[in-house]
C-alpha cells in the first residue's frame, strides 16, 4: 500500500511540473566596466660574455672596445616609454656608452 502511494505521488509530481510552463524571460541592463593597465617594464639579458680581457693597450688608449658583447632585450608595455641608465657597481671601469 505504501509502495503503492509513493508511486502514484511520484506520478502525479511528475505530470505537474511536466504540465507547469516554463517561463523564461530574458532582460539586459548596462554596467559600466573600467581597467588600469599597471605600466611594466622587463630587462633580460640575452648574451654577455664570461670575462673581458684588457690589454695593455687599451689602458694606453683609455677604453676598451667589445663589440657586440652583451645584448639585452627589453620588453616595456609603459605609455611614456623607458630609459636604461648604466652605473658601475665595482671594479675598474667608470662608465659604459652604449
């Protein structure tokens, strides 16, 4: 008997939410959306040579040529741009000019 009413409550719940309509309504609105791209700049060095060697020579003429020594890549997504500036840390030489 319980088996029964179960079966015909499951039935008949069945058959009123197949009868029931869907309703589905569709609506839109407008949302304004706003983003600050955050400027970054990336400096990677792609070659450097292991050790330069100064010759006798180039401390007679005061500098040292190393051709094609170190090559950088920089990656900037900034609206102003960048700008790299070279000091030196330590060590014999004063200035590099690139």
């Amino acid at each position: 008997m319980m088996r029964t009413l179960r079966t015909i409550l499951l039935l008949t719940a069945t058959f009123v939410i197949a009868a029931a309509p869907a309703y589905a309504d569709s609506a839109s609105a407008t949302m304004a959306i706003s983003v600050q791209v955050i400027g970054r700049t990336l400096l990677t060095v792609g070659q450097q040579p292991a050790s330069v060697e100064v010759t006798q020579s180039d401390i007679q003429r005061g500098y040292i040529d190393v051709p094609a020594a170190v090559a950088f890549q920089v990656r900037s997504n900034a609206r102003d741009g960048y700008s790299l500036q070279f000091e030196p840390v330590s060590g014999p030489f004063a200035e590099a000019k690139v």
